[in-house]
C-alpha cells in the first residue's frame, strides 16, 4: 500500500509536526488511547509535542522522543485564563505543523492557539453534543472534527450541518486479547466490575438493589467499581444502607487502570454514557461478557451479540440480565468473543494511527 502512496503526500507526511493539547479526562480515562497514539506517532518517526495539565505522571505513556509541555504552570482554575501567549511562544519553538485538540474540553484552547500560531486544527470529540453544539469550533482553522463512533458523528453533523463534511469516524484503538477472560478460571469466585466516574449515586441503586437480591438468593461474586467523583461519599453511604460494604468495592482510577479490568468476568455499564466509554472497548477487546443499558453512545452494543441490554431503572431487569450471564457461563463467553471479534475487525490500533495520519496531512494543507 505504501507504494501506491502519492509522492506528494509521503514528503507532506514526512514534514508533519502535531502538537496534541489534552484534557485531565483523557490522562485519567483515555490514558490507554492516549499511550497508544503517541508510541503510533514515535513508531512512525513523527515529531510530537504534547500539550498536558500538570499533577500526573505521564512518563508511563510519552515515549522518550515525544516532547511535553505543561499548562497551565500550576493546577488552579484561574490559571486557565492566563498564559495563552506563553504557552504559544513555548510550543512555536516546536515548530508545529497542525494541532490536535484529543478532547472538547481543550477545545476553546486549541482554537486559540490555532490562531495564534496560524495553524489550522483538528477536534476530537468524544461526547453527545447537543442541539447548538457545545464545542468550539473555528471553521477559519478547523480542518476536521474526529469522532470515535458513529453516534457521536450523527449528532455532530446535526449540531455543525456547515462542517458536516469535516466530520470523520475514527475508532479508538485497543489489543485483543487471544481469548476470552470471561470465567475462564473456574476456581475462582466470578466478579462484576463498572467503570465510570462517579457523579450521582442514584445512577447505581438500580444495580445494587439487583446485586442485594442475587446475593440473597445464593449466587456468589464480587463487584468492584472502579471510578471517583463527588458522588464517591453518598455512593458509600448506600453500601451501607444495603448492607453491600463486603461484597462491593471502590478503588480509583487506577493507573494502568486496563489491570483492573482483567479481575472481571462481567462488565457493566450500569446507565447510558453520553461519551463513548474506553472502559467499555477494553472490557470487550479483553473478553468480559457485558451488561449494559442503551440510550446513549450505543455503537458498541449490540442486544445478545456482544452485551445483554437491560433497563437501568428496573431492578428486576437488570437482575435478570446478571443472572444470565453467572447462570450460564457458556453463553456469556460465547457473548464475550463475539463482542472481542467486533473490536479486533474494527478497533485495531494500526487502523487508527493510519486513519489519524491521514487526517494530519490533509489538514496541514487546509489552508495552503
């Protein structure tokens, strides 16, 4: 295929140079996504400079040729608003070719400095926006808006109808597992893991009530939810209130979090995200069999083909979807390699650094 490549196009990509600005939810949630873009970019010799908050390690995910700038210089709100000009005169010593905004939430800044270094851009997002947007955009520098699924593309399509043919699906990519995880130890006790962040406790009673109820009716595993956020004291509050403080736990986001994931022969997405979820695609690529609701980014979820749908305002719902997949192992494995084959035809990580290559040369010539 590389012979095939237009000559022009092979010394464009050789001249690429992308800054990449990210937010704290893509170091904390998308780290793995993240990680694997930037070993992409070093693997194929691409000069990067990453633009990240300050307070994490990132050492663990930026391969040693890839440069890194921190703002704002100290992790205080107002900081946000300052600085801009600095941060432009640091990363014009780079001498960037195109920025690359990995989260709506840098948006506003990746726009700014795409006009103050005259650079044209490209924004990720991966979230439901809605009716008037909600992501900044500026259509003077904006070469082109990624989205990890379709869903999300829909709605910014209908959101930006003047940039609709900007738009672009690429899928995150994710390893696979040879096999599937899902109970593939039969001595050891089956576990239920969610990932998510933790806003409101309401979001989780539906699923806990169901877990009181399976435990009272003999079935034995564990539940880890992995996940932090305002809700983490009200959410152990409930614990209590069940009586489900020994059979649940709560552990942080941890770093790297994809370990966690590996304890659980089940998944579930207790609620509909409005983001597409990369806990979900590990979960799926490492072979859990899921349990999860639709009403959001439901690109991955396909009802007994690669997860059980159930309603996650009704206890007994959700009940039944669990007792499912612990009452027939079989069957919930055999969910688990469905979903891994659609992650492995579709959700390859080589596919998305071609697919995010590509974007970064036609964007360098947007405004040539």
């Amino acid at each position: 295929m590389g012979n095939e490549q237009n000559p022009n196009t092979a010394v464009i990509r050789k001249l690429l140079r992308p800054a990449l600005i990210v937010s704290r939810n893509t170091l904390v949630e998308r780290s793995t996504f993240l990680g694997r873009l930037l070993i992409g970019l070093a693997d194929e010799s691409i000069a990067t400079t990453l633009i990240c908050p300050p307070g994490y390690n990132v050492e663990s995910i930026v391969p040693p040729p890839i440069s890194v700038l921190t703002y704002p210089l100290m992790d205080l709100p107002v900081m946000e608003y300052f600085g801009v000009g600095w941060l432009a005169s640091q990363l014009a010593k780079f001498k960037p070719t195109v920025l690359h905004g990995l989260c709506e939430n840098e948006a506003a800044l990746t726009c700014r400095l795409a006009r103050r270094l005259d650079l044209p851009y490209v924004q990720t997002v991966h979230s439901l926006v809605g009716r008037f947007g909600g992501v900044r955009v500026c259509p003077q520098r904006c070469a082109a808006i990624s989205a990890p699924a379709e869903t999300i593309c829909n709605h910014l399509s209908q959101a930006y109808p003047r940039l609709a043919d900007r738009i672009r699906r690429i899928h995150i990519g994710t390893f696979i597992e040879e096999d599937a995880i899902c109970f593939s130890d039969s001595s050891r006790l089956a576990s239920i893991v969610l990932a998510q962040p933790l806003r409101r406790a309401a979001d989780f009673e539906p699923f806990l009530r169901a877990v009181k109820a399976l435990l009272a009716e003999g079935h034995e595993f564990l539940v880890i939810i992995m996940g932090s956020g305002p809700a983490e004291h009200r959410l152990r509050r409930l614990l209590l209130r069940l009586d489900l403080s020994q059979a649940v736990t709560i552990v942080p986001i941890l770093d790297p979090w994809r370990s966690v994931l590996t304890a659980g022969d089940i998944f579930v997405q207790p609620q509909p995200q409005r983001a597409f979820s990369t806990f979900l695609l590990e979960a799926m690529g490492l072979g859990t069999a899921v349990a999860a609701c639709l009403g959001g980014v439901d690109d991955l979820l396909i009802p007994d083909q690669t997860a059980v749908i159930f309603d996650p305002n009704d206890e007994q719902s959700i009940r039944q979807a669990l007792v499912r997949l612990l009452g027939e192992p079989d069957f919930a494995r055999r969910l688990a390699k469905t979903a891994q084959d659609r992650i492995r035809a579709d959700y390859s990580v080589s596919r998305m650094i071609a697919a995010t290559l590509e974007m970064y040369t036609q964007a360098q010539q947007y405004r040539d």
